[in-house]
C-alpha cells in the first residue's frame, strides 16, 4: 500500500528540510496512488503542489523510490482540503484554497542545503573579503552593513557563503527567523499571492522576517512590479534595522534593467565580489573534497599531480571542479582503479576538452593587430584607411568565428560600432577569402596563432 509506506517514511525528511518546512508542506500531503511509475499526491491550492514540487520534489522521489517504490514522477492534482482528518466532513476546494499564507507557512523559504557551512567553504584569495564580511553578518550583532551585497560569476560559492550565514545565525539563536529565497521565488510567491488576492499577507510575512536573503536578485531586473514590491519590502525592513543579504551574478551599478533607486538601496550596504578562483584555492578545494571522499571510498587511493592537473586545467568553476572530482571517485570505485592521470583522460575527456582555454576577443585584436603591423587603439578607433579597416574587419570576422560572441557583442568591444557594421565586416571577409590568397593565408596563420 504506497499511501501507507508514504506516511511511514515521510518522516525521514524531517531532518533534511527542517520542522517548519516539514509542517507546512509536508504533513499536509495525501497521497492518492501509485500508477504506472506516477505517485499522486492531493493538494489544496495549485500554488501549494508547485511549491512542494519545485522545492522538495526531488528528495520525496527519492525517499519513496529508497522505500522500494518503483516511481518516476510526482503529481500534484487539487482536492479536498488535504491535512483534514478522515473523520471530518470533506471540504469544498475552493475552501480548502483560500489559505491563510501566515498560519500555513510561517516563513516559506527554500531549503538550506546542509553542506553549504562555514566549515566546508575553503577560503582563498579570491574570496576571503566575501567570506569575512558573511562571517560578520553570521555572528548576528548590531546590523552593521544593511544591505550585505554578494556578487560573483557562476560557481564561485555565493549561494554557498548564504546557507552558511544562515545555519550559523540559526544555530546561534534559534529564535530568529530567517529568511532565505531566491529572488525567482520572491516573485513566483509574489505573483502568487496577487492572484489568491493575498497580498497583504505576502507583505506581512516579508516585513516580520529578522533577517531576510535573496539570492540571484538580477533575476527580477525588467520586472517591474516585482521590483517594485521587492523594493518596498526592503525599504521595511532597513527601517526596522533588519539584515538584508543579497546575491547577484554582477555588481548592482551593471544589472541592467534594474530601477535606479533599487541599485542605489544595494550600494548604500557593503558590495563585496567573489573573484573568479586562482589555482591556490582551487587546489585547497580540490584537497578538502579529496579527504572527504577519501574517508567515503576507502581503499581508493589518489596519486600525486592528479589534483594539481586538476586545478590547473579546469578553471571555469567549482562546480564543474566538484563535478569532475565526484565522477573520477564513482569511476575509480567502479572499475577498482587508482586515481592516476591516465584515469583522468579516461574519464574526464569530455571537462578537459570544454575547459580548454577559452579566446577573448581583444587577445584576437591583439593578434591581428601585431599581424599586420597596426596599432591596437586602431583596432577600435575610428579610422577608415584600407591599411587599418581590412585588418580590423579580419579581427571582426575572427571574433565572429572563434568566440560564441553575439554581433552587438563583438560591435561594442570594436569601439561601440553597430552590429551591422560588423555583420558588414564579417561578410566583407567572407567574400574576399575565396579570392585573395594573401588574405586566406593570413587568416590561416592567425588561426593556428590563436588557438595554438
Ligand atoms: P554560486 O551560487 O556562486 O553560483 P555556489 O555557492 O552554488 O555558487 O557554489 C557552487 C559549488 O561550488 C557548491 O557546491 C559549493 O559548495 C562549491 N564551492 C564554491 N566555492 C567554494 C569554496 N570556496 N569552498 C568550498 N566549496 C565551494
Ligand atoms: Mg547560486
């Protein structure tokens, strides 16, 4: 009887996703069945099943398919209020959805990833103003910088460095509410509540939180009502002295589309970046995950220069790093091999290839311009002479080929030029080289220059 295994074993996600998420998404659920690998659950508002989807989706599978259910799928249709007990009367659905947000959920965040702690971030360079201003912002005194401002390219640890803050303001009082979202779910909820016309208890809830943090806030840039409420949510809350935490792929000044006074609100708290990581730190990370996954896997053991090949040749990011270090244990575990370099190639062909070195455009107008003998500020000046405009349209057309750069891209890094200008200069190019041999020869030659 699946219903029956659900109930036994929902509890198991108590401890992952905490007793408040647990109460008020969790207990409320029924399952209905188990059909043809979809398990269905009833749930009062539409909002309700898409949240719980959205958010601990992946773990109910999990736990239903570790209890031996064959499930592939979840699936959430309305119904009768869910939490309401055998014995009393069913309630309509339309009762069951007028919910009051405050009582249901008191503060619906998503869920703290357990592993992102202080202790398991590995400090560097690179990051260790970010890692000591959330250090500040975690041992909860006096508001010092309102708002902490993250920002960062991919990868880098910011999502990382705000579940620490959280846990460790959690941990040292376990009495203030904190509130961590990503900046997509503040406006899924927003949308939400202006269409269960529950507004008031949306802001209610966002103004009663200690500490609140919104993560990938450029998401809600050209979202204009959103910003709006985001903006007056924020402006509540720095009133009332309250910690606000955000995080950002760029620095507030360059996310585009974001009102003024919004970038002026983040700018007035400390703006710290993440730099993109060094090989010190990159290796630091690499060697704590390697003991970690050394006490997992025992007996597997890894050989001198293979971390080192690591951090040194993939530098996109630290989840690409991670995700390269899990798939060389799993393998090594699988096939009962040391973890050498020849292992590496074996396995991780695919990571090395992508991370190869990626071209920038102004190292092709660096090239094309030694090249031919011109100066680099002709290279994005404005001068129109056949002996600077050929050998700038040549770069144009390198830069077309050999960056996934868009035309207004690559325009603006010629000076500001006009993506026409430069489509114009890449078909110039283009028609020349089946005809001039001096020019496909060039071409040739800067090409192998270029990518080695
Ligand atoms: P972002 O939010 O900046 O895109 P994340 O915080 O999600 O990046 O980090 C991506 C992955 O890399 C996570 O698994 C995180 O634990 C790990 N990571 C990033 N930086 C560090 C670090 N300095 N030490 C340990 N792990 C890190
Ligand atoms: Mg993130």
């Amino acid at each position: 009887m699946p219903s029956a295994v659900w109930l036994r074993s929902r509890e198991a996600l108590i401890k992952r996703i905490g007793k408040n998420n647990y109460a008020s998404w969790i207990e409320p659920l029924v399952m209905r069945g188990l059909l043809d690998g979809v398990a269905t659950f009833v749930v009062p508002t539409s909002f309700f099943g898409d949240w719980v989807k959205r958010n601990f989706g992946d773990q109910i599978l999990a736990l239903l398919q570790a209890e031996g259910l064959s499930v592939a799928r979840l699936d959430f249709v309305l119904g009768q209020d869910a939490s309401a007990d055998v014995a009393a009367p069913a309630r309509a659905p339309r009762v069951a959805a007028k919910r009051d947000l405050r009582a249901e959920s008191p503060l619906p965040g998503a869920t703290l990833d357990a592993r992102f702690t202080f202790d398991s971030f590995v400090v560097g360079k690179p990051n260790e103003l970010a890692h000591a201003a959330a250090r500040r912002v975690a041992e909860g005194g006096p508001v010092s910088f309102n708002p902490l401002f993250l920002y960062g390219g991919v990868g880098l640890g910011k999502t990382h460095l705000m579940h620490a803050i959280a846990h460790e303001l959690q941990a040292r009082q376990p009495e203030l509410r904190v509130l961590y979202l990503s900046a997509e779910q503040f406006m899924y909820r927003f949308v939400q509540a202006l269409r269960e016309k529950q507004i008031m208890d949306f802001k209610s809830i966002f103004r009663s939180v200690d500490v609140l943090m919104v993560d990938d806030v450029q998401f809600i840039a050209g979202k204009d009502s959103t910003q709006e409420e985001f903006f007056h949510t924020f402006n509540a809350l720095v009133d009332q002295n309250k910690q606000i935490i955000i995080s950002a792929d760029r620095a507030p000044g360059e996310i585009k589309d974001l009102e003024d006074r919004i970038k002026s609100r983040m700018q007035c708290g400390l703006v710290v970046d993440l730099h993109p990581t060094d090989y010190e730190l990159r290796l630091g990370i690499l060697q704590t995950k390697a003991d970690y996954y050394a006490a997992q896997y025992k007996g597997l053991v890894i050989n001198p220069g293979v971390l080192e090949f690591l951090a040194h040749r993939i530098t996109s990011n630290v989840r690409v790093l991670e995700g390269a270090l899990t798939r060389l244990f799993a393998f090594a575990s699988l096939v009962g091999r040391e973890i050498n370099l020849e292992l590496v190639q074996d396995c991780l062909s695919d990571i090395l290839r992508a991370s190869d070195r990626k071209l920038t455009i102004e190292e092709i107008q660096r090239k094309v311009a030694e090249h031919y003998n011109i100066r680099l500020s002709d290279m994005i000046g404005p001068k129109r002479l056949r002996a600077i405009a050929r050998p700038r349209q040549v770069a144009m057309y390198l830069a077309k080929q050999l960056t996934p750069r868009s035309l207004p891209e690559i325009g603006r890094r010629f000076g500001g030029r006009d993506h026409t200008t430069i489509m114009h200069g890449v078909r110039k190019i283009e028609d020349l080289m089946s005809t001039d041999s001096q020019l496909s020869d060039d071409l040739l030659r800067l090409r192998r220059a270029l990518q080695g």
